[in-house]
C-alpha cells in the first residue's frame, strides 16, 4: 500500500509537468496477476508505464520451463525423511508433469508440453486460510513468526488420527499407519477423555500446538489434490510444488515430501518457487520483442517507420525458449545463454543485464531474482 501511495503523489506531480514531459512514450512491461489489471491506469499516469497482462498461470508455467533451460545447477531439489534438502536433477522425460501452486489458494495444473497446460483443480484452503486462521487463533500475523511458532508445535494435541480412533491392533488389521490424520483438529471436538470427565488444563493445546494443526491441514489439502490427479496422468514422480506458500516454509516443504512418499510418490520444489511469474513474465516479453523484430522483418511498411525511428538492428536470434532436446549453452563460470547474451541467475542475484536484442542494438535489462526474503520484479529498462 505504500508503494502505490508513492504512485498516486508521482501520478498528481506528473500532472504539474510540461506537456512534452508527460507525453514521453510508453514503456512497457509485461506483468502476472490480479495487480496488472488493477493497477494499469496508475502505473500508465504515474510512470508512464504500460502494464501489459500476461496470464498468470502461464506466467507460472513459462517461469517453472524457463528455469528447467536457464536455471543454475542446483536450482530443483527435495526434501529426505531426515528433512534435509537434496539436490535434484530435473526429469529426462519431463511431461506430463503435475504443478501446485501454492499461494493464497491453490492452483492444481497439468503440463503436458511446454505449450500446453490445463488446470485440473485446485483448493480454496491456501496460504491466505493458513494465515487468517492462525491469526485468529494466536493473534499473530507475520508470516515468518508464524512458522517458527509451529516448528515448535506438537500436531498430535489437536488432530486426531486412525490410531487415536482404532488402536494399533486395529490399524493394523485395516492395513493404515496409525499416525494417519483421520480428522484436523478433532481432538478439539471434545476435551473430556473416555469417560466423559473434562481434561486437565495441562492437556489442553498450546497456541503452538494449534498453528502446526493448521499447518498440516492446509497442506495435506494440497497433497491429496495432487495424488488424486497425478496419478490419473502416470505423474507420481513428476510432482512440482511452487508459490509463494513455500518460500521460507521449511516444514510446509518436509511435510509435504513425507506425505508424498506415503502415498508412493515423488515431490520436487524450486529455490525460486516465489518468482516464477516474475521469470514467466521475463521470458514472455523476450518472445514479444522477438514477434515485434519478425513482423519487422516480413513488413516493408513497419521495418521503414522502425528504421527511421532506431539505429538498425542485427538479424533476429532463435526464441530463448529452445525445446527441452536443443543443447543448453552454460559457460564454465554459470553464465547462461538467452540467445541475445549472457547473463548469470544464481541464488541470489540483481543487476543489469546488456542484451543486444532484435528492437535495440543495445538494452540494459533490469533484473532481480533472490531467495533471501526480498521480493522482486524483473523491470525493461
């Protein structure tokens, strides 16, 4: 809210300006969500900014495709049962594959080309239902306090499970895991124990104790959605867990490989899992500015007005987005190639990026990716 506060004192001095100012041309860049719509007119007016929407679950798509050609070595991993993360290689055959995302809801797709995806399904119960009820039971509304409050809860105080229910003979005639969860929080239906006699106040669960039960129950919301449709398209091993929900959420990530091997599959998260709509929406502009140089290149008319206005401009490159069978370019130091020049992605990296490109002989691209709790927005410049 204080950035676009900022926006609206820019968009009233812009209109003190001179007209000359205030008329300069558009820029644009491309953008994910519901804030490319919500906010085109002030970003138009105050930067003079045209914010071109992209759709989001593509930009989702693109990003995760992108990262899979462009992305440093070490960028896919998951999680062992110790809860330690292992580095992973991405999938020789990687479609079809199954993407959740996971951000104030969820979002359930199923990628079968670089393409071509479908949304499959998805849950209301997301990072926003974690958040708002675990304010209202703790009072707590920071997100990263919150996640530290449940790694120190004990889940088995609030949620009941088979074992609670059957006993460990009887789970083990039933054939299911006694820890199994059979019901979030219904061990709050009732405080009393078998005889009907109110529980102690030591038993009670602790603020703690309540958080890690909505933990758990929002993601084995998201667990149970991707074994129900992975394995209808033979993806069990080709689990992508993104969003915003995962970044910096190590339990939510140990918990959601565990339940993932329990039901015979295979979970694989990103270290860049918060940006893929931001990278998604970088390798869209690139493609738009490669159509805009072969529409110039097929028409007299436009190649003309577009010589006159810039210096010329070299042939137009391949698309960055090579197929999964082209070789990938990757010098000894990391950098990588996009086709119009080189530039390094790591874990945790901004700068500027000179692309010679088929519109400019020259553009310096702004650029900002990390995973230290920074959020950012690749940005034309």
């Amino acid at each position: 809210e204080s950035y676009v506060h900022i926006l609206r004192k820019l968009r009233l001095d812009r209109r003190d300006m001179s007209p000359d100012a205030a008329q300069r041309p558009l820029r644009k860049i491309v953008t994910a969500g519901g804030g490319g719509h919500k906010f085109a007119a002030l970003f138009r007016e105050a930067l003079r900014v045209q914010l071109v929407p992209f759709r989001e679950m593509q930009s989702v798509v693109d990003g995760l495709l992108f990262l899979s050609h462009y992305g440093p070595p070490d960028e896919l991993f998951s999680v062992d049962s110790a809860g330690s993360d292992v580095t992973e290689q991405w999938p020789e055959n990687l479609f079809p594959l199954l993407l959740v995302n996971m951000g104030s809801g969820v979002s359930v797709l199923q990628v079968d080309a670089e393409h071509h995806f479908t949304r499959v399904g998805g849950t209301a119960c997301g990072g926003a239902t974690f958040l708002g009820l675990s304010r209202l039971l703790t009072g707590e509304s920071n997100f990263e306090a919150l996640i530290e409050l449940a790694a120190r809860g004990d889940v088995s105080r609030v949620d009941k499970t088979v074992g609670d229910i059957y006993g460990p003979d009887g789970c083990s005639d039933i054939g299911m895991p006694a820890h199994l969860t059979a019901a979030n929080f219904g061990k709050l239906a009732t405080r009393t124990d078998e005889d009907g006699i109110e529980l102690p106040q030591k038993d009670k669960p602790e603020p703690a104790d309540m958080v890690k039960g909505v933990l758990h129950m929002v993601v084995q919301a998201s667990v149970l959605q991707a074994k129900a449709h992975a394995g209808q398209i033979g993806a069990m091993d080709r689990v992508f867990f993104v969003g915003g929900f995962l970044h910096r959420n190590a339990i939510a990530r140990a918990l959601i490989a565990d339940a993932m091997r329990l039901l015979g599959g295979h979970a694989y998260f990103c270290k860049h899992c918060d940006f893929l709509g931001a990278i998604g929406s970088l390798s869209e502009s690139l493609h738009q500015d490669a159509a805009t140089a072969a529409f110039c290149t097929r028409s007299p008319a436009a190649a003309a007005r577009r010589a006159r206005a810039t210096p010329p401009a070299p042939e137009p490159s391949a698309s960055p987005f090579r197929s999964r069978t082209s070789p990938r370019r990757r010098s000894a130091n990391g950098e990588m190639s996009l086709g119009w020049g080189n530039f390094k992605l790591n874990a945790d990296t901004e700068g500027t990026l000179p692309l010679k490109t088929p519109t400019s002989p020259r553009t310096n691209l702004r650029y900002a990716v990390g995973t230290k709790g920074r959020r950012h927005v690749p940005a034309g410049g």
